[in-house]
C-alpha cells in the first residue's frame, strides 16, 4: 500500500487563514501533520509526506517517522529550527538496529541497492 499524506496552511490576502489535511488512508496522519504545523507556527507551506509498504511491519512507530521527516522536510526548508534534541537529530539516533538493516532511512527512503 502507498499513502501520500499531506497538511498544508496559508494566509489569504485579507488575512483568512486556510489549513486543510488528509491522511489517505493511513489514519490519524494527516492531523498529526497539520498539528506539527500548527505547534511550529509555519505558515503557507504544505508537507507532504510518501509512505508505502516494503515488507517490513512498523506498527504505531510510523507515526514518529512520519512526523520526523516531515519535521526534517520543515527544517531542511527553513522552516523551523533544530530544537536541540526532540527534533530530527534525537529521531535519528532512535533507530534501532533492526530498523537500521532493513534499510529504513532519514527520509524514508531505501537505501541504495537493497531489494525488498
């Protein structure tokens, strides 16, 4: 399965603020999403972020990846500012072992030349 969850805000020109999200069915991220907007208080921005099934079962742990990369998308645009320690850097150093050879990576990508 492959979801493509996003959270977006912006500011019309007479000052409407307009946030909408949608978590395609991978239930609860889209808010979660458009939470990590609101509490970071960026404006006119969307995020999106892909997940899709490789074999590896991550259980309710796929909402911390879900929210760190979109955390690490927000400060990698300059959005935000590392929060020195709950941000991207203490998420990364939270990878276990398992997760590390799976090939689970920062972005949620795969790491180059393994096969699923």
């Amino acid at each position: 399965a492959t979801h493509n969850m996003f959270a977006y805000t912006f500011n019309k020109k007479d000052g409407t603020k307009v946030s909408d999200n949608d978590d395609d069915g991978e239930k609860g991220s889209g808010s979660k999403l458009a939470a990590l907007l609101d509490m970071t208080k960026v404006e006119n921005v969307i995020v999106i972020v892909s997940r899709w099934y490789g074999g590896i079962h991550l259980g309710s742990a796929r909402f911390k990846w879900i929210a760190t990369v979109a955390r690490d998308a927000l400060e990698e645009a300059g959005y935000i500012t590392s929060s020195g320690g709950s941000g991207s850097a203490a998420a990364d150093d939270s990878l276990d072992s398992n997760e590390e050879k799976n090939g689970i990576v920062k972005g949620g990508g795969k790491r180059k030349g393994r096969k699923h």
